[in-house]
C-alpha cells in the first residue's frame, strides 16, 4: 500500500476513535465497538508496511503477527480510555433495574457516603438538627429533634438515598466540595478520610417547635421569613416524617425502617411533600393583596379609589354575591375598605379595571410561574394553567379576589408578605447560613439578596398601610398584638368539594416589620380564626424571642 | 578438564530487575500503610517482597555464574508482572478472607507458586541446553500430542466442576487445570510438525485443474487441533478454546507465509460462533453480558457490573494501591484481577502493564526471529502469542471488547497451573534465545 494511504488510513483510525471518545455519551457500547472494529481495520491496513521481498516468509510473516497484535493492543488502550475516564461518572452513578425491578447501583456510593463522617447540621442558635454518630465502621445520621429533622431530609444510603438538604447540600455535607483542590487532592493520594462541612442554618428550633406545637397536628404550614433578608426561621409542615427512623446501620436489621417507609408511601396524606415548600394552595382573598398592588403600582388606583359594592355584581350574566360588608347600607367602599373587609365585589372590579394583561405581569414580577431559587425545591406558583385562562371578565375578576386557577406555597406566600413589608423588594429566601469546616472556619456564606422588585416603594408602602388597616380596623382584629405593629392578609380557598383551607399571610415589627410568615391550615370549619390565632402567635413568638 | 561454563555478566537483566524489586518492597509497604492510615510498618509486614525481590536478582545471578548467554529482558519483563500479580493478591487477600476464610492463604499459595515458577524456568534454560532439548523436543512430537490429548481426555472423565466449567482434576491434594499444560504441548507438538513438513505446507495441490492447499499434510494436524478446540468447548472453557485457536493460526501463517489459511480460519470461526450462538443459550448468555450486561445486573451480568463499576471508579490516577474496593466483583483475584488494577491504578496502571506485556511479546518474537533453528523459531514464536492472545482474550473480555472467557492475565493472576505454565514459557523462550543465532 503507498504510503499516503497507509498514512490517511491511520489518521482515519484516529479520528474515528477521538469522535467515538468525545461523542461518547450519545454513543451505546454496541455502536462504539462498531467504530472500534472499523477503527481497527483501518489501522491493519495503515500499519501494512511494505517489506522487502529479499525477507525469508518467516520473519515477513512474524512481523506482520506482531503488527496485527499490536493494533489488537492499541484498540483495548482506546477502549480502556473510554471506560476508565470518557465515560467514568456515567458508569460509576449508573444504576439499572433487573427484571424483577430491584435497583443495582454502585456499592462503592454507599460505602463512600457511610465511610466518611459527614457534616452535622446545626440551627441558628448552634442546636442540633443532623448529628453524625460512629457506628462501627460506619457513621451514621442521627436526627435528634422531630420536629427539625424532616427539615433536614433523610439520609438513607443503604436503602433510600437522601432527601432536603441531605441531598441538595450533599456536596458540601458529604465534603466533596470543601476545601481548596490542592488539600483534597492530598488527601485522595493519601487516603484521608474528607471531612465534610458543617452546615448553619437559619432555622430556630424554638419556633420550629413552638409552630409544630401551634398546628396540634392539624395539616398545613407555617412559614416565618425575616423580612429584610429573606432567612427562614420557620419552616413547619404536617403531616411530616421523622428521617431518625430511616437511618440503617450495615450491620443492623434494617426492617423497621422499611416498614416506616412504606407506612409513609402509604399514606394518603403524602408526609413526605412538606407543605411549606412543595405544597400548592389556592390564596383566596390573601391574593388581593397584589390585585391592589398593580392597580396602584400602574398608577390606576390609590388606596382611596372608590368602588361600588352594593351587595351584588353582574359580571357576563354570572352574579357574584358579596358576604363581607361590615354595613349593608353602604355601597361605596374604598380599596383600602375592599382589603379591610376583603370585599370580593370590589376586587372584581380593581381586577377588571387592571386587565388580564397588567395581571398577568405583576403576577410574574412576584415570582407566579417561575422556580423560586432556595436551598431546598419549591413547588413553582402559578396565576392560571394558562394565560389565555384570564381572557373571560369571570375569570379575571375571581383571580383578582385569589380564586380561579391560582396556586401558590406557603414559603411563596411568606415572601408576598415579606414584600410589601420591605418596600418592594423580594428577598432570596434561605435556609443555610453559612458552610463552615470542623475548625469553625467559614467556608461559604449566604447573603441577603433581592431577587426581584416587583413594584415601587411607594406601592408597597400604600399596600403596607392597607395591611395594617385590615388588622387594627378591618376584619382581622384577632391578630393584633399589644407593642407591635402587625399587618395581615385572610384569604379562604373554596375547593370544589366546598371544603375550605384558609390562610393569613401577615407581618410584625414597630415602624419598620421585621418577620413575615404565612399559614395554611387544610380542610377545617372554623380554621379561618385558627390560621390567624396561629399566624398571630408564632409572629409574637419570633419577635419576642429574637427580638 | 573441559569447561563447561563461563561465567558472565548480565549487566542489563540485573539492573533492570531492579525495578520489579524496588517496586514490590515499596508497594507492600504501601498496602500495609495503608489501612492502618498512619507510616508504620515492620520488617515483618514486606518479608514477602523482600523474599521475591532477592529471589529473582539470585535467578539473574545465579544465570550469570553459570554463564548464561541468553536474552537478559524477558525476565525482568515478567518479574515486574509477577511482581504486580503478587502485589495485587497480597492486598487483596486480607479482604477475600474477611469474607470467605479459606481465603487467607492466598498470598503464600500464590508466593510459593512464583518462587516455583521461577525455579523452574531458571532450570529450564540453565538446563535445556546440556539436555540438548532442542533435539528430542520435536523428535518425541506425537508424545506431546499423546500427552495434550490424554490430558484433555483425563479432564473430560475425572474433571471437577469448579464455578460452571469442567476445568480441573484432582492429583492427590493438588487441583491442576490440563488446559494451562496443554497450550505448550500442542505448541511443542504444532512446531514440530510444521517444521518438518515446512516447504510441503507452502506448497499447493495439484488436483486435476485445481490449486489447493496441500491438504494431506494439513489435515492431520488440523484434525487434531479439532479435536482438541472441541473437548475445550464441549467442557465450556471457551477462553482457552480462543486461545488455541489463535495460536493455532498464527503458527499456521508464520510456517507457510499465507494469509489465506488465516482467512478461511477467521471465517469458519465466525461460523462456528453464529452456530454456537444459535444453538447454545449459554452463549446468547454471553453476548447479553458482553453488551449489556445491566440488563439482569443481580443474576447473570452481576460479575461483569461490578467490574464495570470498578474499572470506572479508577479515572486516570486510581484510588491508590489498597485504597479502592476491588473485592466486590466475584472471582477478582483471577479472571477479573485487571479491573482491581484499573480501580486502585486507573488508566496510567492498565496502560503500563499492557506496555509490559506488549514489550515482553515483542522481545519473544525477536527472540522467535534471531535464532537459527527451524524448531526453535516456530516454538518461540508460538509460546510468545500464547501470552499476547491470552492477554488480549482476558483484558478485552473484561473491558467488553469480546464477550468474556475466563483465561487468567499471564504472571498476574492467581492460579497456580497458569503461573507454573507460563514460567515454563519463559524458560522455553529464555533457552531458544540462547542458541545459535542466525547470520
């Protein structure tokens, strides 16, 4: 063969390989073998060089053996790059299901995971949330409080894998990002065991606790923000679960948490959705809050806009009957009335007067529709499924009073609150203060920051002074607490089986509100005065406590 | 009176087993350090390395003294594979008895064999030659066959059963795998005849207007090497059946120079296999595992997994000697001992110790091409692609190249029968480069 062919035939061979190795994730094993053995061929006959005629068979022929073996040796090199390195993490995380459905996955995972300590997680007063313990060989987790722990999530290497802030702070706990690259690449060469980073969290267990206690097991969330920077102290959901009893030694009988486990999956009550954050609720009239806040924010209307409402509204032959006027004589309200006494005529009318389009856009500007960046997932809030939803006057005017096809969670709801209360801007809600190492050492630490500005300072204040109204004058008396300032929104969202769930979203201070929370309660008769009573007392509780 | 030897001095073997022996005295430190986290070892933790390391710098000395003239890598190639072998099953022992007890000896079984295996291939080449073997080994050549084909037959009536194959009989105490004993013999034997009937097989036959091989003189050996591959297959040791049948037509094409016999081998193998897959579930079960193994991960594919998950979590580097978990693939200390490389080695170690092995076939087959003897050029060459085949066959398997078939890695795996053979190889080869060159 001349010896340019032979040359493009080895240039082939390469390329084929180096387009197999960089395109390898596209590429299952059955299709890369095939490169392989075109690869192959190609460099059989790119290593054919000419020998000389006057060379006895033997050697000719010995020669050629030794070329031939030597490709065989160089397509194994090609390959051991592709499964040693090119494909390594996909390999070494692959999990697959044999037939009769049982997961295989890496045992050097879970050994990793238990062989090393991992970081212990501790609230805002340094309490203990997730604790390490040596068992044997192995460590384990140990949640010491219930009413914490399911913050955390579980840990469940052997059997469940992990949840919360297990798993979304693993890297961290687990210390695979600590430290700087040089230390942990020492440590890897010398076999040290990694540390992993303790984690700080916001969260007060006091409160946490003093909110479980406050929802006597009654289903629902408590959410309680720190309106100027946007930490969680209160993160209270139930049902919930308690992950101290999912924790597995290797050596130990693993049946009781495998029988809690599917006593959890079980439960029609789904404890593993924590309501604060993955739950979706219909606002009901704690909404009107933002119907407000655009038509002023547009400069529509001032708090002061008169509105008729005379007991009834036509709207497109449906006739919306309002229940909540202090004084059926009277037929014009303010909208600082209509947020007071929660007026559903009047907001059909501010919502109406703002349009599906304005509506539609303030609500995305609060965060409707897009993920809410947190430390742990939240379930995303939505206005309508659709935005064409909005296009009938009926549809419009029950959105603007919270019913329609509104979903929001409570943490989202906390941080509606915290807004107005902070001059119009959103907080980044957070729950891990800071990473630090087993020396104290801060390694990454979390920062107030806005994530969107939704309206002007000047609405918020108005929407504020409106808030505050609703508690001192209008219909949420219940929640004012002596010595501080408190403002509030109710909201009741009618479900299509006529059970209600009922929220106050609310937030507390002096002249400036320093904590925002918000409180669903599901499915009770008289819960509307109980979310109040709750939202009132775990408010008093925080500002008491911290001050 | 005559002087027999004359001694001489291998400057370049001793200096080059110096490697081997530096890196098993280290490596044991290392594997002893290790689990205990802290650098504190006694003389008595890497007794054993030094043992080895003293016992093949003696070999070398010992080849000098009596005035050896021989090729001077082949044996520090092969001690520095030994010496990775037996680093391995050291490192691995400790692990393999905490959960099967019978395990704990693995180390010494596996220490006394090398130390044997070295005396013997030390005693081949130092004794080959006074023996005048060159002479009577191609002269007794249908004994070797006898002897290959009383093996096979003795594996097939009183062979035990170990791990789904018929692989092993029993002599007293002592468990031999005929196999390992017969891919020499039959090279023995297939030299010898294809050196005398050398200038026939390049040959054709004239039949009438027809140009064929020269088949009477093929036929015999073909039949035989048949029957041979079929007892292999029939006992399911399909890797040694590949591993004859490679050898078998390389020897084929260097005696006659024609790619056809290569050919019409390589088809009718391809043949056979289909048919093979076809009619045997157990090869389908094969195949299945060979591309997708994580199709019944817990039954069938679990070995080929777990070495799938080992040889992934070495990356480039390895986790380091002692410090990854190769003992969660069955059977790692044998057929699946390259991935325990590839996890504690990564890629940088399975490289190296395929440049090893690909050195140490390139030097046999230079060894096959220096010397004189027609014999003797056919019998190095032979034994030399027995250790390039193998090791293609084991590596290929496991990284799923080829679908697997259990050979052992030449020098490193544990198995007594298989590292015995393969010193024989290398006494073989160290003889065959000691004799008349040619010009």
């Amino acid at each position: 063969m001349p010896r340019f062919l032979r040359f493009l035939c080895i240039l082939a061979a390469l390329a084929i390989i180096g387009v197999g190795l960089f395109t390898s994730e596209e590429l299952s094993d059955a299709r890369w073998l095939g490169l392989l053995a075109i690869a192959w061929i190609l460099l059989l006959f790119g290593t054919r060089m000419p020998i000389g005629p006057d060379v006895p068979t033997f050697n000719r022929a010995v020669l050629r053996t030794a070329m031939t073996l030597a490709s065989m040796f160089a397509i194994i090199s090609a390959q051991l790059v592709r499964i040693q390195v090119v494909q390594s993490d996909a390999t070494y995380n692959k999990t697959a299901k044999d037939p009769t459905g049982e997961t295989i996955s890496n045992p050097r995972k879970t050994s990793a995971e238990l062989s090393a300590p991992r970081g212990k997680i501790y609230d805002r007063n340094g309490t203990l949330v997730a604790d390490t313990v040596k068992d044997g060989n192995a460590y384990l987790r140990d949640y010491p409080n219930p009413v914490t722990g399911y913050v955390a999530g579980y840990f469940s290497p052997l059997l469940y894998g992990s949840s919360g802030l297990e798993s979304s702070r693993n890297d961290a706990l687990s210390g695979k990002e600590s430290i700087d690259p040089v230390e942990r690449t020492i440590n890897a060469l010398l076999g040290r065991q990694q540390q992993g980073l303790d984690l700080h969290l916001t969260l007060d267990t006091n409160l946490q606790q003093t909110a479980t206690d406050l929802l006597q097991g009654r289903k629902g969330a408590v959410v309680v923000l720190e309106v100027a920077t946007g930490a969680v102290l209160v993160l209270a959901s139930t049902p919930n679960y308690d992950p101290d009893r999912l924790v597995t030694s290797p050596s130990g009988d693993s049946s009781a948490a495998e029988s809690y486990w599917a006593e959890l999956s079980d439960d029609p009550d789904a404890p593993f959705v924590l309501r604060a954050n993955l739950g979706l609720y219909t606002p009901g009239s704690t909404f009107k809050t933002i119907t407000a806040a655009a038509a002023i924010d547009s400069g529509l209307d001032t708090p002061t806009s008169v509105y008729t409402d005379n007991g009834e509204l036509e709207i497109d032959g449906r006739t919306l009957v309002e229940n909540n006027r202090p004084d059926e004589t009277r037929s014009e309200w303010t909208l600082e009335e209509g947020i007071e006494w929660s007026l559903n005529v009047v907001f059909a009318q501010v919502g109406m007067h703002v349009g599906a389009d304005r509506l539609w856009d303030y609500a995305k500007r609060f965060g409707f529709g897009e993920e809410i960046p947190f430390d742990l997932p939240v379930s995303e809030s939505q206005l309508a499924s659709d935005r064409d939803f909005l296009g009938s006057n009926n549809a419009l005017a029950d959105t603007a009073f919270g019913q329609g096809e509104i979903q929001v969670s409570p943490l989202h709801m906390a941080m509606i609150a915290a807004t107005f209360a902070n001059g119009g801007k959103m907080m980044r809600p957070y729950l891990v203060a800071s990473e630090q190492d087993g020396d104290g050492n801060v390694r990454n630490r979390a920062s107030a920051e806005v994530w969107k500005t939704p309206i002007s300072s000047a609405t918020a204040e108005s929407v504020r002074s409106m808030m505050v109204s609703a508690v001192n004058e209008g219909s949420i008396q219940a929640a004012i607490t002596p010595g501080y300032t408190v403002g509030g929104k109710t909201g009741t969202a009618e479900r299509g089986d006529g059970s209600v769930h009922s929220w106050l979203m609310a937030f507390i201070g002096d002249d400036t509100p320093r904590y925002a929370a918000a409180v669903v309660l599901e499915e009770g008769s008289d819960s509307l005065g109980t979310s109040v009573a709750v939202c009132q007392a775990i408010l008093e509780a925080t500002i008491t406590s911290l001050g | 009176m005559h002087l027999r030897y004359r001694p001489t001095f291998r400057g370049t073997e001793l200096s080059l087993l110096l490697y081997p022996a530096l890196l098993i005295i280290l490596g044991l430190i290392m594997i002893v350090v290790v689990p205990r986290g802290q650098v504190d070892w006694s003389w008595n933790d890497i007794w054993v390395g030094i043992a080895y390391a003293t016992a093949v710098i003696v070999a070398s000395i010992f080849l000098s003294a009596r005035g050896f003239r021989g090729d001077q890598v082949v044996l520090p190639l092969t001690a520095l594979l030994a010496a990775l072998g037996l680093l391995m099953i050291q490192r691995l022992t400790p692990d393999l008895a905490a959960a099967e007890p019978g395990y704990g000896s693995l180390a010494q079984k596996h220490l006394i064999f090398l130390a044997a295996g070295l005396l013997l291939a030390w005693s081949i080449a130092m004794l080959a030659g006074p023996m005048n073997m060159i002479e009577w080994l191609p002269r007794y050549k249908y004994l070797w066959l006898l002897l290959s084909m009383a093996l096979q037959l003795a594996t097939f009536v009183i062979g035990v059963d170990v791990g789904g194959a018929k692989l092993w009989i029993s002599v007293g105490p002592i468990q031999i795998q005929p196999s390992e004993i017969v891919k020499i013999t039959l090279v023995i034997f297939m030299a010898a005849y294809l050196d005398q009937n050398r200038d026939l097989i390049g040959t054709t036959w004239k039949v009438g207007p027809l140009s064929l091989p020269p088949i009477p003189y093929l036929l015999p050996m073909v039949l035989m090497w048949s029957a041979c591959l079929l007892s292999l297959v029939a006992l399911n040791d399909l890797g040694s059946a590949l591993l004859f049948f490679g050898v078998f037509l390389v020897m084929l094409y260097v005696a006659s120079g024609r790619v056809v016999y290569v050919a019409v081998g390589l088809i009718s193998f391809a043949i056979a296999c289909y048919v093979a897959w076809l009619a045997f579930s157990r090869i389908g079960i094969r195949v299945q595992n060979w591309l997708d193994p994580w199709k019944d991960p817990y039954n069938t594919g679990y070995q080929q997994v777990q070495s799938d998950y080992a040889i992934s979590s070495g990356g480039l580097l390895g986790s380091g000697f002692g410090l990854g978990s190769p003992t969660f693939i069955p059977q790692v200390q044998t057929d699946f001992i390259f991935s325990a490389f590839a996890e504690e080695l990564g890629l940088l170690g399975t490289l190296a110790i395929l440049v090893v092995i690909f050195l140490l076939a390139m030097r046999g087959f230079m060894i096959a091409l220096r010397v004189r003897d027609g014999f003797a050029q056919l019998l190095a060459t032979g034994l030399t692609t027995i250790i390039a085949i193998q090791t293609i066959i084991i590596v290929g398997g496991v990284t799923r190249l080829i679908p697997l078939t259990g050979v052992t890695l030449p020098f490193v795996s544990y198995g007594g029968s298989s590292l015995l053979c393969n010193f024989v190889i290398v006494g073989l080869l160290l003889y065959v480069s000691s004799l008349p060159k040619r010009v």
